[in-house]
C-alpha cells in the first residue's frame, strides 16, 4: 500500500510538473553523491524507494537522469537521505594518496581477496600507511564493506553488526544468528570485499563469525592489521587450534614491510615539494624508528606550520624544532 502511494505520488507530480526529463536541469554534485552512496551501501531501489517514500520507478528514472516528475522535490528527498546516510569519510579521496612498497603490497591481497573471493591478510606495525591504502581501495571500489575494529568492536556481535550496517543488510534484529543470516542473504555471491581493520582486536569468536560469512556468502575478506594477528594464527598461542579452521582459509599474506627512502621521498614531497637531501635524509631517519610514516608525517606537518606562520623556508634545523613539540622517547 505504502509504495502504491508513493507511486500515485510520484505519477501526480509528473502530471503537475509538465516537464519532460530531458528538459530538467539535475543537481549533478547530488546525483554523483546518490550514485556513489546507492553503490557503497549496496541497497536496491526497492529499499531505497521505501527509506524516501518514493516508486522504485522514480528511483530508477532519477538513476537514469529520465526522471519526468517534480525533480526539485525528488532532489529534496535525496538529498535529506544522504545528509542521515552516507558516509562522509568516502565522498571524496584525501588530497593526496601515496603508492609507497607497502601500499603497493596490501593492495595486492585486496585485489587478489575482492577478485577470487579468497581470505587473505595484510600484516604491519602501525604508521606503515595500512588504514589510507584501504580507505583508498574502498574509494577505488566503492561497493567494498570497510569497517574497524577495535577494543569496544571485537566481540562477535559487536563487529558482525558493523559489518551488516556498512554492507546494508536489514538492521534492528539483536541475535546474532539472525544478524549473519541476513548479512549473509545481503552479500551472498555479490561479489563485494569486506575489508576489516585492525583486525589484531578481534576475538576467536569475531572471526569465527568473519569466517561463516565468508564461507556462506562466498565473498572476499580481507583481515588489516599489526604482525601479532597471524602468529595467532599460527599456533603461538595456547589456543592457536581455534584459528585452525581460519588459518587453513588463508590464501595470500603481505608482510614484514620496509620502510625505503624512495618512499619517504615520495610522501614528503608530496606535502613539502622542494625538500632538500639533508631533510630527506632526516625524515628518513624518523621514519624508520616508532611511528613510521605516521610520525615523519607528524614532524613533517608542525614544521611546515612553524615556516608558515614564521615566513621561513623549511630546513632542518626547523624539522628538528618541530620534532620537539611531539611525544618522544
């Protein structure tokens, strides 16, 4: 009854509106955003026309850019939705996004998992630039399911019910059984990669769960995190035969990743073009010690605000000052 009405809606406002869909002038930024999100969540147009009290026709001829009623109000109905739903951290890339030797081998077991529908992971210390290659490889591909885990999300139902909510499976059931089946019945043969990060946080039963829903959605997963999780794995641990089944399903695994001057080059010339050898050389240093990237990245910032605000050219006497004003050992 519900979408009988938004149909008679949506014929009404193409009565009264009197225009002819090519002749309507489309909110392209909006559009592109609609796609973009239509895409990520995964959710059909039957879904979407119910969560916008719109046809499933009026959806589709708004997709097509074919929409023949009142497309101002259509427009206003998307654009409230994606104000409550998408996800802003994946509408636009960072300004910048290195290929460093590490990326470059996370992004293989990405690829590798996404197109074979494999298990695979993907193991480095922290500031190895783990978290930005995933983020860009969901930007690249947008209908992947990346989420993260972490202390107060490593419990079963804790991660499962992230990883529902982010691939658009029916929310609101609270058993966990019923959760999986309807993630499962979501992503079932769909061919979309669940990437999940920090994955050192999660318990044997979370990845039971990441399991079962690779094994009977027959989708790519893909376990991001620090070196600790895969000598779980392993068996260095006196419950290393619960990951047996894991284990055995793994089928590609990056790790024990290099931190090259070439990279270090590459990202601080990104931020900093016209970086002299003695900085590089400084900045490589940093990067190889804690924090990696993520700290040479740090160091890199607070200096170039010092030269900003002071009107100096960036030396290393100033990445030595910024050094300083940063937690160190």
């Amino acid at each position: 009854m519900a979408n009988q009405a938004a149909l008679k809606r949506d014929l009404m406002e193409a009565e009264s509106s009197k225009l002819k869909a090519d002749d309507q002038e489309y909110d392209m930024e909006l559009h592109r955003r609609f796609i973009l999100w239509k895409e990520e969540s995964g959710n059909s147009g039957l879904v979407i026309s119910k969560m916008i009290n719109r046809s499933t026709a009026a959806i589709s001829q708004y997709v097509n850019k074919q929409y023949a009623g009142n497309l101002e109000e259509i427009e206003k109905s998307i654009r409230i939705l994606l104000d409550r739903e998408e996800n802003l951290e994946f509408v636009v890339g960072p300004d910048i996004f290195c290929s460093t030797k590490p990326s470059i081998l996370i992004w293989e077991v990405l690829q590798y998992c996404d197109q074979k529908a494999k298990m695979g992971v993907a193991l480095a210390p922290s500031g190895t630039g783990k978290t930005e290659t995933c983020k860009e490889y969901k930007r690249k591909n947008r209908a992947s399911v990346f989420v993260t885990a972490d202390y107060t999300k490593r419990r079963p139902g804790a991660i499962l019910k992230l990883i529902s909510k982010h691939a658009g499976a029916v929310q609101g059931r609270t058993a966990i059984s019923d959760m999986l089946d309807s993630t499962v019945e979501k992503l079932r043969d769909s061919k979309r990669l669940v990437i999940i990060d920090d994955a050192h946080f999660l318990s044997w039963e979370a990845f039971e769960v990441c399991r079962k829903l690779h094994d009977c959605a027959r989708v790519g997963v893909v376990y991001v995190g620090q070196e600790r999780l895969y000598e779980q794995m392993k068996g260095q641990s006196d419950r290393a035969y619960l990951f047996d089944q894991i284990y055995r399903r793994i089928a590609i695994k990056r790790d024990h990743f290099s931190i090259v001057k070439e990279d270090v080059k590459k990202i601080a010339n990104s931020l900093c073009p016209g970086l002299d050898k003695v900085c590089i050389d400084y900045l490589y240093q940093k990067a190889r010690g804690k924090g990696r990237f993520g700290f040479m990245g740090n160091i890199l910032d607070m200096a170039m605000e010092i030269a900003k605000t002071n009107d100096l050219p960036m030396s290393v006497d100033l990445l030595r000052e910024a050094e300083r004003f940063l937690l160190q050992e």
